[in-house]
C-alpha cells in the first residue's frame, strides 16, 4: 500500500501543526467538497491549480510543487518529506489545504482548485543499481586488486542482487569499497557505492556470491516460429553459466544464421545444434533437374529426389522411366548436380 507523507513542520517557523497527522475518522475529500460551500456562485479571483503529479528529484516537498500559480516566498516554503529514493507515496488533498492554511500560503480552502481528485501522487527520481551494474564493479575490484581476468565468469549473487536507488543526479561508476575473494571456492564478499551519494554513505550496498564458470551461446532475441528462417538480427551471442546447460550448444551466430527452425524457440534460450536445420531446398519426392558438367560436356535429365537436402547436401535421385539411383549434390533449388566420377552411371542411367 502506498503511504502517505509525514509533514515537516519543524522547518515552518510559523505553526508547529501546519499539516498534523488526520484524525482516524478522517476520510480523504477532495477540494471541492471542502470549499464547496464557501466558494460563491461566481468568483472574479482565478483560483490556483493543485496538480495531480509530481516527480522530484528532492528530498523536501514545498507548496509550489503542490499548487501552481504561488508567489515566490510562499512557493519556497517546505511542506512534506518525498518519499525514499525511486519510490512514489500519495498524500491527500484535505491534509494539503490543512497544510497550506496553517502556513498561510492560502487563507480558505476555496482558493485552491483540485479538479476533483482527492489525493496526489509523488515520485521521488532515482538513479538506479542493476544486477549487471553489480557484476561489472566486482570484476573490475577482482582485476584491480586481484590480477584476475573474470571477464570469462558471471556474479552468482547469494538471494539476487539488493535493490539500490541514489540520486538521480550522480553519474558516477557503481564502485566496489572492499573486497575480499578466495581463489579456490571462488567465493567473494563486496561492500560498494556511487561516488558522492549521501543514501550510500549512510548504507553501502553489501553482497556476497561466487563466481561461476560460463559458456558462450546464441539465444533468439524473440520468439521463432516452427519452419521460420533465422536472420542475422534474430540472434545475438551470450555468456551464460556453463552448468545446466547440457549438450550440442551453438556457440557461434553462424551456425544458427540461414537456419530454419525444427520447433517453437523462445527468446532468450540457448540454441543447441537439433533445434535448427539448413533450409530444405529440394524436398522428397520432387522432380529435379540431374546435371553433370566437364569441359566440353554437359549431360541433363529429370529424376526424382528419394529423400530432402539442403545446398550442399548429398542425396539420391531416381531416373522415373529406368529407375536407376544416383547420388547427387544438391546445387540449387530443384537442382542435384554430380561428381565426374559418376559420369558413366549418369549416362548409363538415362
């Protein structure tokens, strides 16, 4: 559930109570109701316009963030705490008329426009840290204390990687602090931080995992239909963890490139060899032009494939009318070419 702000009425010299917490039977109630019966029928005074959403990147909510159309001083003023880092709260629209009232920035509930909603929504901005941003600032802290080259292992983080918001403003490299690692288990423990973070400094980030050996494998970047040919930008090459991922995995794009799949593919799996094929480009059973070609000879006739091949697969072909076999060399669509050895069995096929 999304909670609500606490007030920071120390930072209002003019009343220690501008935004008290509501009572139990308080109920949330829009600007409308509240003022419904002060406003007059028509007001020559335009009112100023509460906004529904806020996304700031501090960690104080002042009144002119809340309601537009405020002078400069009463805008400056402090109302509310953000939320934490990266996360959104809501407060409601009753305790921020309650709140502006006892800080003077508007003298009745009527000179507020909330358009009708009851409570508005705040996010706080942040920076965020990604689990790959965790397995980059460790290998980087084992090449740069240790001599080690990890770039041939994965961060097996213990319970994943913790969430860590900063302030949205840092740019700074996600950086390890300590490190301690033991080359046999390969078992690490990490304490890291963004440079300048004052949420950081209070709390670095601690993790402990250990690394873990990984393979190079080609996985579809999205899902492949059955008999659909595989491009170039269909495919990309990763490094996963080498357990698990048993046999006959295709570690090069092309090998996978051209292919046609044999079932359904899923984005983001590792390909092995079975689950794609060349593309079939005589199928059983298909009459075939037969051609033998030496200097100065060319001899051509139509046979029928016994079984399917992709270019440059060997397959038999059978003159109709003799029924003599061949073995050929699929060349092209609907072509099977064959070897000088076997000119003699061409012409005594036909």
């Amino acid at each position: 559930m999304i909670r609500s702000f606490l007030p920071l009425a120390a930072l209002l010299a003019s009343t220690a109570a501008f935004a008290a917490p509501p009572h139990a039977s308080e109920r949330p109630m829009s600007v409308a109701a509240l003022s419904g019966a002060q406003a007059p029928a028509a007001q020559a005074v335009r009112k100023l316009q509460l906004r529904p959403e806020l996304n700031l990147a501090r960690d104080l909510i002042t009144f002119g963030d809340l309601i537009a159309g405020l002078g400069t001083e009463a805008a400056a003023i402090p109302a509310f705490r953000a939320p934490a880092l990266g996360e959104t709260g809501t407060i409601q629209v009753a305790r921020i008329v309650e709140a502006a009232q006892a800080a003077g920035v508007v003298r009745d509930a009527g000179d507020i426009e909330g358009h009708g909603f009851a409570q508005v929504v705040v996010t706080r901005l942040a920076r965020r840290i990604m689990a790959s941003d965790f397995e980059a600032a460790v290998k980087t802290g084992l090449q740069e204390r240790y001599g080690i080259d990890a770039r041939m292992f994965a961060l097996a983080i213990d319970g994943g990687a913790p969430a860590v918001a900063v302030e949205p403003e840092l740019t700074g490299e996600f950086a390890v602090l300590d490190l301690t690692f033991d080359p046999r288990s390969r078992r690490l423990q990490a304490r890291l931080a963004v440079p300048g973070s004052m949420a950081m400094r209070l709390k670095p980030a601690r993790i402990s995992g250990q690394l873990v050996e990984t393979v190079e494998v080609v996985v579809p970047r999205r899902a492949i239909a059955r008999g659909e040919t595989l491009g170039k930008g269909d495919v990309v090459t990763e490094r996963r963890p080498r357990d698990g991922q048993g046999a006959e995995l295709i570690s090069d794009v092309r090998g996978a490139i051209d292919k046609v799949a044999r079932r359904s593919l899923m984005a983001g799996m590792p390909l092995r060899s079975g689950d794609v094929q060349r593309e079939e480009i005589v199928a059983k059973g298909d009459l075939v032009t037969i051609v033998y070609e030496a200097p100065g000879l060319l001899i051509s006739m139509r046979g029928r494939a016994s079984e399917a091949g992709a270019m440059g697969d060997v397959v038999s072909v059978t003159n109709p009318q003799s029924k003599r076999v061949l073995q050929g060399t699929v060349s092209g669509p609907g072509r099977v070419s064959v070897r000088a050895t076997s000119a003699g069995r061409v012409a005594s096929a036909q």
